[in-house]
C-alpha cells in the first residue's frame, strides 16, 4: 500500500507535538509494509529512512526557515540571495501547488492528511489522483481559539474538509464530538485513534544522569517540592488559570517551585502576570526546550500539571507519565478517555486546581500511586496498535472504492 502523507512538521523541526505525532505513526506504519510519501512544506535534515521525504518549496529557495508558531511568517532565502516573507496563507498556497505538480508523477492508495494546513492540499491532490482522503483532525479551530469560534478562514478549511473527506480520524472521542458539534458531521464518518507513547524511544533515555534543572534538585533536597507544566504558551492551554491557582498554592504551601516549559504568543503576558500576581519568586519559564533538557523537566517535577482549556488529546501528559511525573490534567482533555489515574480538575475552577496540587505535593504515597496506576494504563497504548487501526481503516475505505 502507498499513502500520501500530507503533514506541516516533523521533529527535531517542530513545534509542538503534532510533529511528533506524524513521525511515530509513519514509523509504525512503515513496520506494517506501508510505503509513505511524506511532504513538508519545507526543507530539513530529519535523519529519517522509514519513509520518503520530500520539501514542497519553490525549486529557487535554497533555505526555509521554520518559525515556532504555526501562524508565524516564514522566511525564504532564494539562491539569489533575495529574501522574502511568507505569511501562513501564501505558504500554504505555495504548499498545495507543490502538492499537487508532486502527486502527478506518483501513484498513490490513499491520500492521509493532518489537521488543517495540509487540507487545501489534500483536495487538490485528490482532484489530481483520485484517492481517498483520511482527514486526520489533531485539533479544531475552536480548541485553538479557546473554546470560540477563532479564525473565519481556519474555520471554513476544516468544515469543507469535514464534508469532503472520505474517512476523518480524531485523535480522541472528545474532538470527535467537537467535529460533529462544529461542523454538522455525523459522528458514524468518524473513527478515533488515539495518540500513544514511543515505548522504544523511552528505553534509550538514562534517567540516573544527573538532572538538567541542577537547581531545583538543590531545592528539593531542602524540602521543595516542583510542579511542572509543559507545552505551547496559548490560549487553548489555559495558563493564565494555572498561573492563578499557583498564587493560591504558594499561599499555603510556600516551598513549592513551578517549572513552565514552552514558548508561545503568550510568553511574554504570563511572565508579566506572575510579577503582577507577586508569585514570580516561585515560577520559572525556561521557553522551548529539547532533548535531555525538556525529558528532565518532567523527571525533575513532583507533579505535571496540563491546564488546558481544550485540549484535543494531550500527548505530553503520557509523556510526563513516562518520564517519571504523576498529572493533574483538565476535565476538558482527550486523554482521560486513556489515562485513569490521573487527578483531574475544570480549566476554570482554580481554587480546585490549587487544592489538588496542595494534595499531591503534601502526599508522597498519592503520588507513587498515581505514578504506578498511569505506568500501567500505558503499557497497551502503543503506536503499532495505532498503526493497525489505521490500516484497518486504510483497507476498509479503498475496499468501499472498489465496491462502487
């Protein structure tokens, strides 16, 4: 079988996790004799040989530079030396006629496109091939705009690919039912397909190497305790509240160190409204970290905290899981569907959020416990599970072309 994959990023070139996503499911896929073609809208050494690679940028750039938010500019550099930026909606009309001049020459069984900057494309690619397209929604624009209707523009993409796709995948029944909601898509046109843990990537990570955080392991050994919390600094995480709840906590537990891990269009908000609640003493933002660094953010907490005000999965709450971290995450979040022992609270209940994390930086045997119960739940989530299922649905969909 020879899938299209039509995706924005993929790691260490990513800014979030749904890079990480798309590089675990074709690795898994390509186990299963999948063959992929996988376009990027722009050019980098990924290091990767399970699948086939290709930039879709003007054949005079020489370099793309890839910002850290997905509605950043892009900055191209010709071979001329000329320089131009590119906002996300030239870059994604760059990107689907890229598409669609590549696909001409191939031959595919199914296009499968992530979230809604490769949608344009993926039509066009079906108009050019004829294949069926997987839709696989990482998110909805309402999850991104905080629960609100968000961009106009974004907004019509994904409902015109909702009606148009043969097959949509949601990475959780949470945002399949924000699909049907939002979009008047019957939920049967729906499958769901979780994210999962690279089981295989964890076993090379040494976690007896000594701490990044150097500092706050020298506070925990003078009775500190550290909460953590990782990800994009927007809207749809729910940080301001965090930040809230953290006032509260520091009131009646003053020896406790919050570690935020990310960057984003709020950065520099948050970082004013710590001084301004009077808890910036407690509060550490370290912006975008990789590597050991961003493993042993999570290692180093005593509690991993996930916000959000939606959030259509929540890959880095297994992630903290596996490296060591029991979680506090938000109601309103695919993975409790997944991820049982796990404390969870309403985004915008913050006195609530506070009590909890007072529970668990107080209760060690809580947090041991809740630590063992998650280690278990993840031993079945797994991405060849994920990959099976999808070639399931792959061979059901091309099973229904055939039948017509």
């Amino acid at each position: 079988m020879k899938v299209l994959m039509l995706g924005w990023e993929l790691p260490p070139h990513n800014s979030g996790g749904l890079g990480v996503v798309c590089y675990h499911l074709c690795k898994a896929l390509s186990k299963r004799d999948v063959s992929i073609d996988f376009i990027l809208p722009y050019s980098a050494d990924h290091n990767i040989d399970f699948m086939k690679v290709t930039a879709a940028t003007p054949h005079d750039v020489a370099y793309v530079m890839k910002m850290m938010s997905t509605y950043d500019s892009y900055k191209f550099v010709g071979e001329d030396g000329r320089i131009e930026w590119r906002d996300i909606t030239d870059q994604q009309k760059l990107y689907e006629i890229a598409v669609s001049q590549i696909v001409a020459e191939q031959e595919y069984d199914i296009i499968h496109a992530h979230d809604w900057l490769t949608f344009r494309a993926a039509l066009r690619a079906k108009e050019v091939t004829g294949c069926p397209i997987i839709a696989h929604v990482h998110s909805v624009e309402s999850d991104r705009a905080g629960g609100h209707y968000g961009n106009p523009l974004v907004h019509d993409i994904e409902e015109v690919m909702c009606h148009m796709a043969d097959r949509i995948v949601a990475v959780s029944d949470y945002t399949r039912q924000a699909i049907v909601r939002d979009y008047g898509i019957p939920a049967s046109k729906v499958d769901v397909v979780y994210n999962c843990l690279a089981h295989d990537d964890l076993m090379a990570f040494d976690q007896t190497d000594e701490n990044t955080h150097r500092y706050l392991t020298t506070l925990q050994n003078q009775g500190w305790k550290v909460v953590g919390s990782v990800g994009r600094l927007t809207v749809m995480k729910g940080l301001p509240n965090l930040l809230r709840a953290i006032k509260l906590v520091v009131e009646r537990q003053p020896k406790t160190m919050f570690l935020i891990v990310g960057n984003g269009d709020q950065y520099l908000e948050l970082i004013q409204m710590a001084a301004d609640l009077g808890i910036a003493k407690n509060v550490l933002f370290t912006g975008f970290l990789r590597g050991k660094a961003w493993r042993d953010a999570f290692s180093v907490a005593d509690l991993f905290v996930m916000p959000s005000i939606s959030e259509p999965f929540g890959l880095v709450a297994i992630e903290a899981i596996a490296y060591g971290s029991p979680t506090l995450v938000s109601k309103q979040s695919g993975v409790t569907e997944v991820m049982h022992s796990t404390l969870k609270v309403d985004f915008w209940d913050v006195n609530e959020m506070a009590s909890q994390i007072i529970a668990a930086v107080r209760d060690e045997p809580l947090r041991k416990e809740l630590h063992k119960g998650a280690t278990k739940e993840l031993e079945s989530l797994t991405w060849q599970n994920a990959a099976d299922q999808m070639i399931g649905l792959y061979n059901r969909q091309l099973a229904v072309g055939a039948a017509a």
